[in-house]
C-alpha cells in the first residue's frame, strides 16, 4: 500500500549507517524498511486477516460462547497508528468488516449498518490523532483507546437498534431494556478487545523489530514516510 504524503516524489534510501540517531532514540523513517511499500501493503493485508478470521472465529469458555470478542477494535487502533493515510487506514476495518459480513447475517437495516460500520472504523482517528503516541506506542493510551472503543459501539449500535426497530418501546424504560438486553453481548467484549489489542500490537511491534534487524543487513527496499512503532 503506497504512502506518499507529499505526492510527488519517494524519499532516497538511505543505509542506517548513513544517518545518525533521531533525538528519540529512533531511526528516521526514510532509513527503516518497515516504511517500504511492500512491508505496509502486507501489512495491510496482515491486519485484515487477522480481523477476518478473529471475528468469524467465535471463542468459547466451558462451553460459553464469547460473544464480540473480535480483534476489530485491536486492527482499526493499529491501522490509525501504522498508517498516515487516514483512507489507507480506515479501509483495513472496513474491508474486514465487508468480508467478515458475507459470511454473517444481515443487519436488517441500511441504517443500522452504517452504524455498526461507523462504530466499527472510528478506533483508527485515535491511532491516526497521535493519542496512542507516535514515534512509539503509549501502552497505557493503547488499551484505553480499546476499551473506548468497546464502551462507544455498545452504545451507539444499541440506541440504534432501539431507534431503528420496533423490538423495545421508544422511551427511557424501553432504551433501558434494549441495553440490559444487550449486556450479555458486552460482557466479552471489552476483554476481547484489550486481549486482541495486546496481540495486534505486539505482533507489529515483531515485524517491526524484524524490518530493523533486515536494515542492519544492509536490506533496504523503497522507503516512504511513516512513523516508526518501536
């Protein structure tokens, strides 16, 4: 996937030897293969597998299904923090969300899947607005940003829900009913997603840590601009 923030030319490469130390203790971005085009196209792909097969995987616990504990909420994070392109990463949910979906019923409602799809890719403006840090992850901010991001789709795809069906009367003690309802469905998914989150990142924070080892060999494919994860 090609990142050119300034749209009319790719950066040289350059060997890390060439180019001292950033004052952050990191390489500058043009000097590291992760920011290659190929090592974000795949890693493009990397993350919508991963949310793909997470979600149409249903864990279980003794036999209890884990109801929305999907690393959806883990891959938009990481898709705002990898990829300065905020179309580039917010495709990532999107297209897992869309291929996930032809194997899943159908939301019933136009509306109530722009909802779900909205509530789904939001995450990625937390990765993208630097809250989760931006030469490195902020661990503390990446987990929070997780379990904002659990706590906003429980109650936006339940007040539409609630809006958009005639399943609970339209007044407070209906909207209360619609949530208790939906409390079994929650119950997993803020664990779902800090655990999913951890797995997400630490895996990128390996690939990351691979494409610098490959740059002390000498390995240099075409680099573009991004922020470094470690």
């Amino acid at each position: 996937m090609k990142k050119m923030p300034n749209h009319d030319r790719v950066p040289s490469v350059r060997r890390q030897s060439d180019r001292p130390c950033d004052q952050d203790g990191t390489w500058g971005a043009v000097t590291s293969p992760w920011n290659s085009t190929w090592m974000l196209g795949l890693c493009w792909v990397a993350l919508v597998t991963i949310a793909v097969a997470g979600r149409l995987w249903q864990p279980s616990w003794n036999g209890t299904p884990l109801w929305n504990a999907t690393p959806l909420a883990g891959v938009a994070l990481a898709a705002g923090f990898v990829f300065s392109n905020v179309l580039v990463a917010a495709s990532v949910p999107l297209a897992a969300l869309t291929i996930s979906n032809l194997a899943l019923p159908a939301y019933g409602s136009t509306t109530l899947a722009l909802v779900v799809y909205a509530a789904t890719v939001w995450p990625v403006a937390i990765g993208g607005c630097g809250l989760l840090g931006r030469s490195k992850p902020r661990w503390i901010a990446v987990f929070g940003g997780s379990l904002a991001s659990s706590l906003v789709f429980f109650l936006t795809t339940n007040v539409a829900h609630w809006l958009l069906t005639s399943d609970y009367p339209r007044t407070a003690a209906g909207l209360t009913e619609c949530f208790l309802a939906a409390l079994p469905f929650y119950r997993w998914m803020p664990v779902g997603d800090v655990a999913w989150t951890a797995v997400v990142f630490g895996l990128l924070a390996v690939a990351h840590a691979a494409a610098d080892a490959a740059a002390l060999r000498g390995l240099h494919p075409q680099a573009v601009s991004v922020r470094p994860l470690d």
